[in-house]
C-alpha cells in the first residue's frame, strides 16, 4: 500500500520488504525501476507533474529521508521507516552477491563507474 505525501505515493515498507521486493521484481525478467524521493524530490513533484507521474510511476518509491517520514507522520499516514537510497542499493548489492544476479552500473565520468564496481566487488566478493 502506497502512503501519499504531498503527491508522491511512497511504498510503506521497512528496509527489508523493501530488499524483498526489489529481489521478487527481479524475477519477472523485465524492467523496473525503484526512486527514493527525499523532501526536496517531494518539492519538485509539487510543482512538476510530469516529474511526479515519473516519480509515482516508478515500481518501489522509497522514503529517503527523514523529512518525507515525519511529513507522513504530521499527515496521521506514517510510514514504517526511512529507507534511505544508499542504504538500499549497498544492500541490494550483497543480495545480488549471494544470489549471483549481475549489477549494472551506468553513467558518470569515465572510470567511475569501473572504480565503483571494484569497491562493490571489493566489499562483495562474488558480485558480478
């Protein structure tokens, strides 16, 4: 069940069933795409629809921020926690790891990308 903040439906779900569904989206064998909307993302979805439409469209909308949870909070819809974006892919990371699901890294400058996969390999022997 998603839980409005100001526009911007987030999926009222702990770390954990967040990791859940991330690894079960997985599984269908096509794309998806997960955001984690802070306050500041939350602002730009009120005065950009279109951004928002793409913001709540998206397959898990994360709470990234403890703005967005007391927001919910003061709205009497709280959320279960913060489920912050980082958090989140470090940990999707290890699960891909142990499940030996492979992780694309895109974007940046050149090289970047390469010195993070190593540092995730690093930290996740095993990640492909």
């Amino acid at each position: 069940m998603r839980v409005d903040v100001m526009g911007v439906g987030f999926d009222n779900v702990t770390m954990e069933e967040a990791l859940d569904q991330a690894m079960a989206l997985l599984q269908t064998g096509t794309a998806h795409y997960a955001v984690t909307p802070n306050a500041e993302i939350v602002y730009e979805c009120m005065h950009d629809a279109e951004f928002c439409s793409l913001v709540n469209q998206a397959d898990l909308v994360l709470p990234d921020g403890s703005g967005v949870v007391l927001g919910a909070k003061l709205l009497k819809t709280p959320l279960k926690q913060k489920v912050a974006g980082i958090d989140f892919a470090d940990q999707l990371a290890g699960r891909l790891a142990r499940t030996g699901k492979t992780l694309y890294l895109l974007g940046s400058k050149p090289g970047v990308a390469e010195q993070a996969a190593a540092n995730l390999q690093t930290k996740y022997p095993g990640l492909q």
